[in-house]
C-alpha cells in the first residue's frame, strides 16, 4: 500500500510516538513519517524520533506573543512536509478554529477515554469518580470543538475495584499504543478507498478515475 505523508505534533513523553514508529517499522501501519513536531523543548519524546532518523522541529509556544502567531509558525513548520495526515500524539495545546479548518479532517488525536464521556483533562480520576464500570481510550478526526471530532475507533477496559488513576492510566496507554496505528491504519484504508493515491515518495494525489 502507499504511504501518505504524516507530521506528528507532540508535547511530551512520547510513547504514543514511538508506538506509532515500532508500527511502521514492523509494516504493520502505511505511513511515511515526515517529520516529529514538540511546543516543548525537552519533550521526551523528541529522542524517540531522533533515534528513528525522523526530522525534528521544535516550535516553542512560549516564544510567541500569541496563540495566532504561535500557530503561524507550526502551520509553517508542518506544510513544509505537505502532510496529509497530521497526528496529535500527546500535544498539549489547544488549537483553534482557523488552524483546524486549514486541515480540516486530516488532524487526528488520541485521547484517554471513551468519548463522549470525559473531554479535557484528568479523565482517568473523573471516570473513577463518576463509578463508570468500563473506561478506554478513543482515536478521533478533530474538529474545532475539544475532544469531540467522529471517532475512528476506541478500546475498551473493565474498571478494577481496586483501580487508582495511576493504574488505570496504566492500563488504558497499553491500549492506546494498540489502538492508535490500527486507527490510522483504518483512517489511511478508508482514504485510499475513496480513489486517493500516494506516490511512492507519498505525495498525495487524486485518482482521476
Ligand atoms: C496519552 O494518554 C494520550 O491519550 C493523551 O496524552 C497522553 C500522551 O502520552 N492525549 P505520550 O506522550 O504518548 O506518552
């Protein structure tokens, strides 16, 4: 299968990142990973890509006056490897309408729950709190409203009597390091079945049959 051209954005740790590298790597996900993004400096994470040979940009939030001028740049940043998929794998800043609708439907996310249920932040200890019997992580095109795009896929986990946020954090990030290369898989398979191509430097064309 082609590979469409990717940027992943990233925050921090980074083990999404590498999950989603090991994926591609073991050709079990189609993507050509063009370059690895952080608003942070010393994001972990940024070794993983540097490890794998992957292009790193850092574009320091804290640099810019605004979030305007912040998201000029990394739109920037990110066209200069023509994406056409951009992966938000633990980045951390909000993004606002203008830079979504410049990639509408082409930004994906991973977030720790089974959306609708608990957007934003701390949603481990807010499934707990709320008694929920099953928790999970969900993979979802976004859109201009938080953690509310259509989900391409989620994976589910039983809640433990004796679960703490710590271990069911645990639990659920095992899941989505599963979950994310199948859901960009899915998402790049149902692309391609729509008459897009990729050549084989994973330029992104329209299939003009
Ligand atoms: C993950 O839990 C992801 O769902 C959330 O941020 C965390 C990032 O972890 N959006 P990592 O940096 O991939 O290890």
């Amino acid at each position: 299968m082609r590979k469409p051209p990717a940027v992943i954005l990233i925050s921090g740790r980074g083990s999404n990142l590498q999950a989603i590298i090991d994926a591609v790597a073991h050709d079990a996900l189609p993507l050509a990973i063009r370059a690895v993004i952080s608003n942070r400096p010393r994001a972990a994470g940024l070794q993983h890509a540097q490890r794998a040979n992957i292009p790193t940009r850092i574009i320091d939030h804290t640099q810019f006056p605004d979030r305007q001028h912040f998201e000029l740049a990394l739109q920037q940043a990110i066209d200069a490897y023509a994406p056409r998929l951009v992966i938000l794998a633990g980045f951390s800043r909000i993004l606002s309408p203008q830079f979504v609708a410049h990639y509408r439907g082409k930004i994906l996310n991973i977030h720790p729950s089974l959306l609708p249920l608990f957007p934003g932040l701390d949603t481990h200890a807010r499934a707990l709190q709320a008694g929920v019997t099953e928790h999970g992580a969900s993979v979802h095109i976004v859109t201009s409203d938080l953690d509310s795009g259509p989900v391409i896929l989620q994976a589910r986990i039983p809640v433990l009597p004796e679960d703490t946020a710590t271990s069911l954090a645990a639990r659920v990030l095992e899941q989505e390091h599963r979950l994310y290369s199948l859901a960009i898989r899915r998402f790049v398979e149902q692309e391609l079945s729509k008459g897009k191509e990729y050549d084989d430097a994973g330029t992104y064309t329209q299939s003009l049959t």
